[in-house]
C-alpha cells in the first residue's frame, strides 16, 4: 500500500478514534478529549495518550507515551495489540474494523460510576461486543446451525453475528474468525455476559481451531434465552441442545446455561411452574440436571428430565430428524404439553 493511502486509513480511523480506543485498547479510559492507558499494547495505566479530537496541536488519533517516549497513530494502536508483523494484515484489520457498526460512546467518563474500565471478560466488555454484532439471518452462522439440523428460529434474538470474532490461541498471533454470538441475560433481560462460537469460513463447522468456543462475563445463575418463558420451559446445557429440543417443539421457551456446571446453578423464574431440564448424557449432565431438577422441586416446581438416546439431544436431532425427535420427546413431555406445544408443531 502506498504511503498517502496508509495516511488516509489513518486518517478514517482517527475520525473515529474513541470507537477504535474502546476496540482496542479496553483497559483505558477516556479523559476529556484523550483516551488514556498505559501503553501501545493495551496494558493498564495512564501513560499513553491517545487524542480523540482534531485540534491545533496534532490530528485525531495520534498518540504519546509520556513513560516510554513512544509514538505514532491508530494503525499502530492495532498492530500492538495485535501482535501483528505484516503491514497488509494491518491494513485488512483496520478496514475490517471501519466497515463494522460502532457503539455510542458510554456514560460521561467524569461521572463515577464509569471511571472503572471495562476488564477483559467482563458484562461490560461482553456488552461492547454484542454491540458490534448483527442478526443472524442471511450470514453463516444460521448456516452453521442448519448444518446442525436445527430448524426453529423463532424467539432466536438472543442469537447474533460477529464476521471477524478475535481469537486469541495460547500461542501465536491472534486471529479472526466469524462468529455465532449469544447474549447471556439475567431473570430481567440484562445482559451479563456473552457466548462465542467461531465458525469455518462457510458455516459448514466450527472454526479448525484448538478452542472453538469461549464464554466472557458473569454466567452463574444466567443463560441464552429463546422465547419468553413464563409458566412453562425447557432448560439445557448448550446452545445446540436446546435449539434442538425447541426445533421438535417450537413453542416451547428454553434457555442455554452453556455447562454442566452452570446448569445446575440456573436461576429460576418465579413465575415458573413446570421445567423440563434436557440433560446431556454422560456424568456430569446427568448429575448437574438432577441438581436442576432438585432445586427446582424444593421451589414448587415441577420438574420433568428429558432424556436424549445419544450423547446429546443434538446428536439425535441429526441421527433421527425432526419427526424422529419429536416421536422421542412425545413420550416424555406431559399429556397437557403435549396438547399445548406438540400439536402446534406437528
């Protein structure tokens, strides 16, 4: 790339220098018309000053180190924190940034309760990706799912697109795959956290990659919602298992607790009569759903395990279709749900 083009991107990404800062350099924060961290690469502190507004004394994202004497533009803001080598890997990486929505900026940074930046892994950051996430219709993150057999899309709002997720191996550089992104709510809808799933190329798989999916923020108690449960609905550990009892049963309300673990920890809402907990087989799903199912009970709740012939309802939504799941889960579900939810499906 020629130097006067380097300059122009440079330029575009200073007109939008608190956005790039937020993205990139999460461990600062804003002060005035400066974003303020510790250094290049994104470490905690408050030598480096990065300009986020034009003025006499120099152009919209160019930056200082006051510690280390450093400094340069937002191009080299992403190859630091980025632990990039090529230059044209820079280049895509900013574009790739410029063409994605920005979120609004966030309260006034004077007022208290926003001094604290956002760590990696938190709500907070949780809520800065989703924010440059899309609906999935049309991208391959439906595509991936339909790989999977799942058929229901109703009530899938909580489901989100990222083109170019980061992730970041235990060694070497970090990379970017496109993503399926679930919101993680709270009994009230308030987003605590969020799910990444990285995806092949063409939605066919998971990315080819050691970890293929992460969780970031405060999961313990909460979950990925579908539909709107009220007096009725389904709980399971991952995504897929519970799109995949919802695909066989389209109106009933489920939620994704994303673990084992995080299963047995779910909260309940009080408005909650009757859960159905769909396990995975194996001994940790078997013991995190009766904890569930347990907890649930001691509440007033009536609690109906449904269980998988495979490893995972998944796993038999692609062995034996949906008529096949649904045959399977029609022996489980209660005569009154089956009347209630089965027939709309059938």
């Amino acid at each position: 790339m020629a130097r006067e083009n380097a300059s122009e991107l440079a330029q575009r990404l200073g007109r939008e220098a608190e956005a790039v800062c937020r993205h990139y350099l999460g461990n600062g924060r804003r002060q005035g018309n400066y974003w303020q961290v510790g250094d290049v690469r994104n470490a905690p502190g408050r030598s480096m000053f990065v300009r986020l507004k034009a003025s006499p004394k120099g152009a919209a994202g160019k930056w200082i180190d006051a510690q280390s004497g450093e400094h340069g533009d937002l191009l080299d803001v992403i190859r630091e924190t980025l632990g990039l080598v090529d230059f044209a890997d820079v280049v895509e990486e900013a574009r790739s940034f410029l063409s994605l929505p920005h979120p609004e900026p966030g309260p006034d940074p004077r007022m208290p309760h926003s001094r604290t930046p956002a760590p990696g892994g938190s709500p907070e950051a949780s809520r800065r990706l989703l924010a440059m996430t899309q609906p999935i219709a049309g991208t391959i993150a439906k595509t991936y799912l339909r790989h999977r057999g799942i058929t229901a899309f109703n009530g899938t709002d909580a489901l989100r697109f990222h083109p170019r997720c980061y992730y970041r191996p235990d060694d070497g550089p970090t990379e970017a795959w496109p993503a399926l992104i679930a919101s993680v709510t709270d009994l009230r809808g308030r987003q605590t956290g969020a799910h990444r799933t990285w995806l092949a190329l063409d939605g066919s798989a998971k990315a080819p990659i050691d970890t293929q999916r992460k969780a970031m923020g405060d999961l313990n108690g909460h979950g990925v919602r579908f539909g709107i449960g009220t007096e009725v609905q389904a709980a399971g550990e991952g995504i897929e298992t519970v799109l995949s009892v919802r695909s066989a049963l389209p109106d009933l309300p489920g939620v994704a607790a994303l673990s084992a673990a995080h299963l047995g920890a779910l909260l309940l809402p009080p408005t909650l009569r009757r859960l159905y907990v769909a396990r995975d087989n194996g001994e940790a799903g078997e013991a995190m759903a009766k904890t569930l199912a347990e907890r649930a009970e001691a509440a007033g709740i009536e609690a109906v395990l449904l269980v998988p012939t495979l490893g995972d309802f998944n796993d038999d939504l692609a062995a034996f279709g949906v008529d096949g799941l649904r045959a399977a889960l029609r022996t489980q579900i209660l005569p009154q749900d089956v009347a209630r939810f089965m027939m709309l499906a059938a």
